[in-house]
C-alpha cells in the first residue's frame, strides 16, 4: 500500500485552491437518476468516492463524462432491473443514496450495504424507516436491501427524524420529488451539503418548501429536468488546511472558500487567539500566532462543530498552551487515532466520548498508520509538527476525500512524499 513520507519542522507559506465539497458532490450525482436530461455539475472534486460513485451510477445505465472538474451526467434509461452490487457499494457510505435515486425514478431498488470508514455503526434504519412511512415496501435479506413501491411509484407520506440524519435526508428527498403525491420531512439535517441538494433538485423543478428549516414539503412531480449547477465549498477542507498552517507554524492564504460554511470554527479559532482574516470575498489569510489558547468542543449537527473537523482539532490540541477536552457526540468510534497520535508523542486520554488533551506537547516523527478518512489527514497534521520524519501508512483513506493534498502542501513549502512500493508479481 501507498505511503506518506513527511519530514516535520516545515512552516507552510503559500496559496491553496480549496476544492468543491465531497459530502455535496456526491447527493448531487445520485440526483442524475432522476431525469432524462442532462445534470452538469461544476467543481466537482476529483477524490476517489466521486469516482467510485461515478463508476456505479454508470452500472445502473447513466452516462458520466467528464472534462476537468466538470460533469456532465445523463441517465436517459434507467436499467430498472440493475442492482448496486456490493463489491460496488462497500467502499463509501453515500452510495445509498442511489436508494432514493432509483426509487424516484423506477420505483423499485435493490442496494447492497454499504461500507465507508469504520468509525461507527451508522445504520440506515431512518432510510428504511423513511420510505416505508412513503408508501415503500421494504425488506433486507442477502446483504442488500430491496425496496418497491406497490404502486410502481412512491406515493408520498410523512416522517419524522428520530434524530438529524445528512443521509437520510438526502435519500428521502431523491425519493420523494417524483412521488406521486405529498410528502413531509421532520427533523431534517441543516447541513449546507443537504441544502445544496434541495436548491439543485428546485432548478431541476422540484416543488420544495421550507429550505432552511427543520420541517421540509415536497410535492410530487411526474418529471424533471435537467440543470447547470455549481457545487459549494468543501468547509472541511477550508478546515484541514487552517489547522496545517497552524501546526507547521507558517501561513497560508485559501481561496474558494465561503465564509458562511465556516462560522462554527471560525469563531472558536479567534477566541482562542487564532484570526482568521478575509482579505478579498472568498480569499481568507492565516498566519499562525506564537501560541493558542486550549478549548472545550463537542461536535454536534450543522451548525455546531462538525464530526468531520474533530480529529484534526484534536492534533492542534496538542499544541495548546493548555489543555483542552473534545466530546464526540455524532459517531461512537471516531477516537480511533488517538492511538496513533500517542505514538508521536500526544497526551490524550478517553473517557467514554471525550478526549482530554494536554497541550505544549513535543510530537516526534513516528510511522503510524490512518484508520479512516479524516484520521488519515489527522496524522499528516500531526507530522507537519513533528520532530523528524513520519511514516502514515494507508493513505488510500485520503484519496476517498481529499484531492492531492500532498501536492498542495508540497507546493507551500512542505516536505512531503508519496511512496508507492514495487508489487510483486
């Protein structure tokens, strides 16, 4: 397997183009199973889950072409009777959502469980429970779950979300656009990534309403068409590389951000001394201070702090002037890197879903290995600080969310390697 090589005690200095948002793009794609019109998508980010969608999207008959950064999909016909094979699911979470793209569309679907990282349960009980209150018959047996619509098209209800579920959400939207009557959403997800999807599906001329509240209506349309859209900012991503400039002790200025997207961290960076300033719409400057103050965070749903973000503030922790406590209230198993981290020299310990993390803490060059995606980043953050040279193993995890992050860094400055080692035959 690739590997990253990384020498640490590098300050960063430079610019970085953030990408458009993975968590966006993706819903955005599965929404091409829901016309026979063209679907062109701008600034999709070229990760290894857009292409792992886009290979499977094209198993069920719709024709993706790409050119740079722009997609251009198209599912004219639809094979009704084609289902999302395991081997083609198990590697991202999001591929359920060609569950309510199918439904939507055909009627019927058969969707294998899908994998991702491991860093919870994360069933898909809403997504079932969700289409059977739209009039969906649906039954798990061999690993896949099968889903019919006894009217040959969903018929529209009400649900309510036990919980905010970005998912679920999205899958019941995909759903219940081409229903045949109403249907209303309860506790939805605030997520930008979920709004993005609800303004996509409107110019495609979906009838929704209550974008930005809690409670969403849609009526049912026989068809829809076809739409040019841009996808949103990657607000993880603006995130990431604020905490690279930080832990190399350097500066960066990032372009193709939005400032709404990033309202949770922002203001817990400037309370603890960090300032993040805009110098021109969308272009933001950050030059690390001497020292930061430590902080109290629990991840929460949009708009509190996001899950996504807690492990690559869990190694700017590290580097607090004091320490800091981090509660993980969205997935049960998202502590996996602490181990790792420990390996380089942190200090953190658990106690149950919160980390308590020392800080001022001297971080030493370790070969470590990335558990999932964002754990990945986490230990590359942790090298850019680290004293000496840092081995991070399994980097195929990063290539699901991030697009040539070892080249954006290299290009500021760091010292950076991406090892491929010789297959034997």
């Amino acid at each position: 397997m690739d590997y990253f090589r990384i020498q640490g005690g590098i300050p960063l200095s430079g610019t970085v183009a953030i990408n458009g948002a993975k968590n966006a793009a993706l819903p955005l794609l599965a929404a091409s199973l829901l016309t026979d019109k063209q679907l062109i998508l701008d600034r999709v980010p070229l990760v290894a889950d857009v292409f792992s969608l886009k290979l499977l999207l094209e198993h069920l008959g719709v024709r993706v072409q790409m050119n740079s950064k722009t997609f251009v999909a198209q599912a004219e016909k639809i094979d009704s009777g084609a289902r999302a094979d395991y081997n083609m699911v198990r590697k991202m979470r999001a591929s359920i959502l060609v569950l309510g793209g199918l439904l939507g569309r055909c009627g019927k679907a058969q969707v294998a469980f899908p994998g991702g990282c491991a860093i919870g349960v994360r069933p898909v009980d809403y997504h079932i429970a969700g289409l059977q209150a739209l009039g969906v018959d649906v039954s798990v047996y061999d690993g896949y779950i099968h889903a019919f619509a006894p009217k040959g098209r969903v018929s529209g209800g009400v649900y309510k979300f036990p919980r905010p579920s970005v998912t679920g959400t999205q899958n019941l939207l995909l759903a219940s656009v081409l229903a045949k009557g109403e249907t209303r959403l309860e506790n939805i997800a605030l997520e930008p990534e979920v709004l993005s999807l609800v303004q996509c599906l409107k110019q495609m001329g979906a009838v929704i309403e209550g974008q930005g509240t809690s409670v969403l209506q849609i009526q049912g349309k026989d068809s829809l068409e076809g739409t040019h859209f841009n996808i949103l900012p990657d607000r993880i991503e603006i995130g990431t590389y604020i905490v690279a400039a930080l832990m190399s002790r350097g500066e960066l200025t990032l372009t193709g951000c939005a400032k709404e997207l990033m309202g949770s961290y922002v203001s817990l960076l400037t309370h603890i001394g960090v300032p993040i300033r805009e110098v021109s719409p969308g272009t933001f400057y950050i030059k690390s201070p001497d020292y930061w103050s430590g902080f109290n965070i629990r991840t929460q749903v949009f708009p509190g702090f996001p899950t996504d973000l807690q492990s690559q503030f869990t190694v700017l922790a590290t580097q607090a002037e004091n320490s800091s406590t981090i509660e993980e209230n969205i997935f049960e198993n998202r502590f996996m890197h602490v181990g790792e981290l420990s390996r380089m020299g942190a200090n953190i310990t658990i106690n149950g879903s919160t980390a308590y993390i020392k800080g001022k803490t001297s971080l030493t060059g370790a070969e470590v290995m990335a558990t999932d995606l964002r754990a990945s980043v986490c230990l590359v953050l942790a090298a850019l600080a680290a004293k000496g040279e840092t081995i991070v193993n399994r980097v195929y995890h990063l290539d699901r969310g991030y697009e040539n992050l070892p080249g954006k860094l290299l290009s500021c400055g760091a010292k950076i390697e991406r090892v491929c080692p010789k297959r034997s035959l």
